[in-house]
C-alpha cells in the first residue's frame, strides 16, 4: 500500500513502508473536521472564526506540500518558502490580537508587522528546521511530539481552550514515533511538514509562540549548522557506518556533532537528541508557567 524507501543506517539496508505521515494528516484533519462541526441540533450556526479549521487547513497543506517534495523532489530554494502560504489562515486566526509575549520587554504589541511579517517568520522557519533534522529512525516524530506535548501542557496549565485541538494529533503522532523508533515505518516529508506546520500553527493560535521558541532550539542549531557549511563551504553532512555504530569526521549538523565526538548506535544517538528536546521542552514550560 505505501512506496517503501531504504534503511540507510541498518545493516543490508532494509526497505521500510514509507510516507505514514499520510495517516497523521487525515486523523488530525478528521478529528479537528468534527470539532468544527456546527452546534446544536439543526444549527448551521459557526463562529467567524475556527481555531480547529484553521489549524485542519495548515496541517492539510503541510501533507500536501510534504507529497508534493516526495513527488517533485523539490529544491530546497522552493521549499523553503512554500509554507508562506500557510501564514494566511494564521494571521487570519489572529486578527485584532497582534500582541507576543517577549523575552525582555514583556508582552509587545507588534501591530501590522504581526501579521505580515512573524507569523510568516514562525511558520516558515519552523516548518523547515522540523524537516531538516532526520535521517534517522525515531528523529522526525518523537521529537517534534516531545515539543508538541510541551505546547499542550502550557495550554493546560493556563487553561487555555485550545488545548482540545491537541488530543487526536498528538496521540496518532506519538503512536507513529514509536513505530519509527523501532525501525518499522518512515513518516516521510508528509509526516515531517505536517507535523512542523502544526508546531507552528498551534503555537500562534493558542499564543505561546515563546514556549515555542524555547522548544525548538535543538531545530535551530541543527539547521544553523547545516545552512552554513552549505551555503558558504558547499558541505553537507554525512554519517558513516562502522558495524551498527555511527561515525561522522565533521560538525556539520546536530547529528554530526554528537557522533563526532560520541559515535554510537542509532537509536543512542536519537535518544541522545531526544533528551536535548526533553530539556529545551521543561525550560520552555517553566518559564511559560
């Protein structure tokens, strides 16, 4: 039923079932299709705006985008901007609460800038440093679900009615890591911008975008790592296989830089990311709480 794409990091190099990611995206958009579902028998009465659809809409253009790149196979040049189209329901979502919390001066009213340029900036960068950081069993869907579970207990703590939208997406995403974990499927691309865009989008409906930030640094090193060697050196970063241990001889992405200084199995090298995640996530939490 799936297309199945080589294990590259196991010895003979397995074909596993590839882009599950496709089973997050119609779980996530059925679930968050009900809770738009109009109130009261006979009632076709919506409010103007649905956080649930909004967030139904995001995640559906990220799969979209993600089969898209597994079909084209789309040059990082086109990706990268891509999710711009997203921002639109988002600044939509938005509207008349232009207000972020900040590090240093507190809660900022960022006006029309806002819409057209943060929340552009958030949906972009995040759905593209999400994607940037795989390759490995277990990379692309625990740790965006360690994040994702971190934006659900902030909303939970603050009693923050959004938090509904976040029961289905993340107990399906955390089904599919462990399954990824074991070696067992891939998510692919469509797992992967789904699941970054809805990251993003959360974030800016429920207005946490600092816990977010704070999250995803691990993201932000990675890719910075990665952007640099490859727009200034023309280096990319690549793992080497000893028996089941995982070598690199450069710093070139987060995954190299462990393994250059700690080569190790697979799944001790994802734990090892995993927990930076675990870390970033409880900071960003306490800090929100």
């Amino acid at each position: 039923m799936f297309p199945k794409a080589r294990d590259e990091h196991k010895p003979g190099k397995p074909l596993v079932p590839n882009g599950l990611g496709v089973i997050y995206v119609l779980a996530s958009v059925t679930y968050l299709f009900l809770l738009n579902r109009p109130q009261g028998m006979g009632s076709s009465e919506r409010p103007p705006y649905s956080p649930a659809l909004t967030l139904a809409v995001c995640i559906l253009f990220g799969g979209f985008m993600g089969l898209f790149d597994d079909w084209a196979d789309l040059r990082w040049r086109y990706k990268a901007f891509l999710p711009l189209i997203a921002a639109l329901p988002l600044a939509v979502s938005r509207e008349g609460n232009p207000t972020m919390a900040t590090y240093f001066w507190g809660k900022v009213n960022f006006g029309i800038f806002f819409y057209i340029v943060i929340v552009p900036l958030i949906v972009t960068i995040v759905t593209n440093t999400v994607n940037q950081l795989g390759g490995l069993n277990g990379l692309e869907t625990i740790c965006p679900s360690i994040v994702l579970t971190g934006l659900m207990t902030v909303s939970l703590v603050n009693a923050r009615e959004q938090v509904i939208l976040l029961y289905v997406p993340l107990a399906v995403y955390w089904i599919l890591a462990l399954f990824n974990f074991k070696g067992k499927i891939f998510v692919g691309n469509t797992g992967s911008f789904a699941i970054g865009i809805t990251l993003a989008s959360y974030a800016i409906i429920a207005n946490i975008e600092q816990t977010l930030v704070i999250s995803i640094l691990p993201y932000i090193i990675n890719s910075s790592l990665i952007l640099i060697n490859a727009l200034f050196f023309k280096r990319r970063a690549r793992l080497k296989m000893e028996g089941n241990i995982l070598k690199a001889d450069h710093r070139r992405s987060l995954v190299t830089l462990i393994a250059y200084y700690w080569p190790v199995t697979e799944r001790k090298l994802v734990s090892v990311i995993s927990l930076t995640f675990v870390l970033t996530t409880l900071i960003a939490v306490l800090v929100a709480i």
